[in-house]
C-alpha cells in the first residue's frame, strides 16, 4: 500500500527555489567564459596560457571556498553565509565587468569563484536542512537542475550579445540580477534551524520549523535534531580510519570521475571546439552552445524522475557508456576533419549526446551520493573533501584542455577523455552502490557493519560482523 506522502508546504519551497539561485549562478558564472573569451581576446590580446587561466581563475577561488566552507557554515550559519556569498558574487562581477585589465579580471574571477565554492557546499546543505525528509533527494537535485539552468542562461546571454561592442562585460554584468536576487531573497528567509539547535537556540528553530512544515507540533523532529547532535564529533583524523577511508575514497572517486571524463572541456570551450570543427563564425558556434545547454537542462530533468525509479547505478553504466562512445565519435571527427565535409554537423551531434549522457549520470548522480553516503558525524568534514576534490580536479582538466589540445591535437585529447571513461566504468562497476530507496541510518549502519563499499546500499544482512571503529 502506499504511504501518504506529505507534499512540501511553499515556505519550503520558496526557501529551495531561493537558495538554488547560488547553483544558479554557479552555472551563470562557470559557463559565461565560453562566449566571453572569444571577445576578452578583442580587448586584451591573450595567449593560450591567458586563456586557461581566465578560465581557470573562477576554479582557482571555488577550491578556496570549498575548504573553507565547512567552517564557515558552522560559525556563521548557513542564512549569513549565504547573505555573504550573495555579496561576493556582486563584488567580483563588477570588479570583471569594469576591468580595465586582465588583472581584474582574474581577481574579479576568483572573488566570484569563492563564493561558487562555498555555494555548492552550503546551498545543498541549507536545502537539506530545511526540506522535510521525504523530499530531500528531489529538493537537492533541484539544485543540480539551477546549475544547468544557469549554465543554458549563460550561453543565452552569450548568443544575444553576440554583436555588441564590449559584449563581455555586459556577459558578466548580467550575473548581478540573480546575486542581488539571492542576497534580496536571503534576507527574508529564516536561519537553518538544524544549525539554530546546534547553537542552543531550540525556541527559535521550533517557530521555524512550525513555519515550514505547516503544522504546530513540530517536537518530534526537534527532539530528533537534538538526538542526532548527541552523537560524539569525530575528529578528522578519524576520515582515514579503516571503517570510514573506503567510502571517502568512493566519494572522492566520483567526484573526480565527473570531471576527468571531460565535461567542462565541453562546457566551458564548446564554442572554441565547435570552431576548430570548422563553423568560422562566432555566433553559429555560439548557437550550437545554446543547444548543448538547453538538452543539459532537458536531460537533468530526465535524472531527477529517473534516479530513484531506474537506480543510481544502471543509470551510471549507460550514462558512461554513451559518454565513452560520443567521446570516441567526437575523436573520430577531428581525425578526419577536413578529409570529409559535413563533419562538424557530426561533432555538434557527438557532443549534444555526450552531455545528454553526462547529465542524466554523473551530473545529477554526484551531488546526490556525496549527500548520501557519508555517515553523520563525519559528513561535514568527508563532504568537503568530495566538494574540494571536485573543484580541483574541475581546475586540472580546464586548466590543461587548451595545452592538451596543442601538445597532442584535438583527436587524442579526446581520446584521453574516453579512455577514462573506460577506466571510470570499469572501476564503478565494483565500487558504486545503489542506494535507491534505502535510508541514510541503513546505508552508515552498513558502513559500519564493514559490507563492500558495493554493497553499502543493500538491506541488512545478518551474521555480519561489526567493524572495530578505531
Ligand atoms: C558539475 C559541473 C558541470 C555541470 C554541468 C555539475 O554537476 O559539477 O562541473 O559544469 O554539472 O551541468
């Protein structure tokens, strides 16, 4: 039979919707670049290595911010963090928008890049914390669906400023609105109250929560807050005792898996590639851009219906599959280009499948397992470590694609990209779990009972032995 499922009231909604304007301009802000670039270098003449480094520069500041995120939100809460970041990201626009140099530039990047950093760290947390259970998983990748949407915006803006003088500051300018949004709607909108009970502040968090949840007996969920901060702290050290150092292991696993699998080579330089597949202009470039972000947004919608219907790891397996098999097709285009006309019709194909796969696997698929698989007293530290390595491996194949590109041509780098979506697929096929419909308590009670990472997601079994936790 199934159980009535409490639908979430619209102060939920209203503070996910707000506080996914962060993801929001975390996609805006990371995908801007690709159109900008192309008339930064009008400006100010720019080298290859110029290149990468504006682009690399907003990376450089997320993995800054995503260190530091742990901490921040525990001292300042995740409302005035968010209140900060939505100043961060007025300042750095505006210090890019008016450079008078690359300098600026860069500096204006990497401000906006700290408040990307903590943003993917505190957004999800904060939507976490406020949603009722039932839909945490759906409210959480409402965030994945901001990215994509903020990304298929950017390249929008890309297009429509395609003809104007100086179009990249107004590219960058536009980032204002959705700050000056977030930072208005912040301002409304309550305090987590999971972090007001951390701070003794019970009384407060139950009118909160009485807001959010419609109803005025909310000392269940309270009382059970208070439970789960019962729980001892660990120290970090304990991150690599041996009960805990797999599943870390799994999670900085994916997160590199999402970004050595070549995504942002496509996101950040897709109009770059589609010129060196031979559309001359910048603006058809720019289109076949927008169609690369509009199936994104499509496919990630896809994900979100489908993540806990079809499971996380078939989902996973085809979603590699179709990025090894575009990888090798887009490859096979560069090697063949200009023997063959009409090919680059075939690269824009290989690619809009490429992200369609990325999307409804490891871009929504990440997000949501870093959140899922940590167990409590260590998810905050263990949480941050998976954003962090993200972020850095995000800077090692963006920073490197354009030096990849000239060292071993565009066919090969591709083929790198392909070869670790090989090696990515393979090694998940051991180590992924599925977590489909299995709680959070039941997936750490199988982390603590020792299972295979693989296997970290299935019902208990009995005559398991207990692992020594320290
Ligand atoms: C990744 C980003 C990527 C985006 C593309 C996110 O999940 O973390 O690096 O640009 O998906 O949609």
């Amino acid at each position: 039979m199934k159980s009535a499922i409490r639908q979430p009231n619209f102060a939920v909604c209203l503070v996910s919707a707000i506080a996914a304007l962060a993801g929001l301009l975390f996609g805006f802000d990371t995908g801007i670049i690709s159109g900008a670039l192309l008339f930064i270098q009008k400006t100010f003449p720019l080298t290859a290595g110029l290149k990468e480094f504006i682009v690399s520069s907003v990376l450089i500041g997320a993995m800054m911010g995503s260190l530091g995120s742990g901490y921040l939100t525990d001292k300042y809460g995740r409302r005035g963090l968010m209140l900060i970041i939505a100043l961060m990201f007025i300042t750095g626009t505006l210090i890019a928008a008016l450079a008078i140099n690359i300098e600026m530039i860069i500096l204006g990047r990497i401000f906006i890049g700290i408040a990307i950093g903590i943003g993917s760290y505190t957004a999800p947390l904060y939507i976490a914390e406020a949603a009722p259970a039932e839909w945490r998983g759906g409210l959480v990748s409402l965030n994945q669906l901001a990215i994509t949407i903020g990304i298929m915006s950017s390249y929008f803006i890309n297009y429509t400023f395609i003809n104007t003088e100086a179009s990249w500051r107004i590219m960058f300018a536009i980032g204002i609105i959705p700050a000056v949004l977030l930072g208005t709607g912040m301002i409304f909108l309550p305090e987590s109250p999971r972090w007001l009970v951390k701070e003794g502040r019970s009384e407060q968090a139950r009118k909160i929560l009485i807001k959010l949840r419609d109803k005025q007996n909310v000392d269940h969920e309270i009382h059970s807050i208070e439970n789960s901060l019962q729980i001892r702290h660990a120290k970090l050290s304990e991150l690599l005792a041996p009960w805990i150092r797999n599943v870390l292991f799994l999670g900085i696993f994916l997160s590199f898996l999402q970004q050595v699998t070549g995504i942002n080579a496509i996101i950040y330089y897709a109009p770059t590639i589609f010129q060196m597949a031979g559309f001359h202009d910048a603006s058809s470039s720019i289109l076949a851009t927008l169609g690369i972000g509009v199936v994104n947004v499509l496919s990630t919608v896809f994900a979100i219906f489908y993540l806990d219907k079809l499971g996380r790891r078939p989902l996973l397996f085809y979603g590699l599959i179709g990025m090894g098999l575009s990888l090798f097709c887009l490859s096979m285009t560069f090697h063949y280009a200009g023997q063959v006309p009409y090919l680059r019709w075939f690269a824009v194909a290989s690619t809009f499948i490429y992200v369609i796969c990325f999307a409804f696997s490891l871009g929504a698929l990440l997000w949501l397992m870093v959140s899922e698989i940590f167990p409590l007293e260590l998810r905050g530290a263990a949480m941050g470590i998976a954003v962090f390595s993200c972020w850095f491996a995000n800077f090692l194949v963006s920073s490197t694609f354009l030096t990849l590109v000239n060292a071993l041509g565009t066919a090969n780098t591709f083929l790198v990209y392909t070869i670790m979506c090989i090696a990515g697929l393979a090694i998940s096929y051991y180590i992924v779990p599925e977590t489909k419909g299995v709680t959070l308590e039941k997936i750490e009670e199988n982390i603590r009972r020792g299972l295979p990472l693989n296997q970290i997601g299935a019902p208990i079994t009995d005559n398991v032995p207990e692992v020594e936790m320290s």
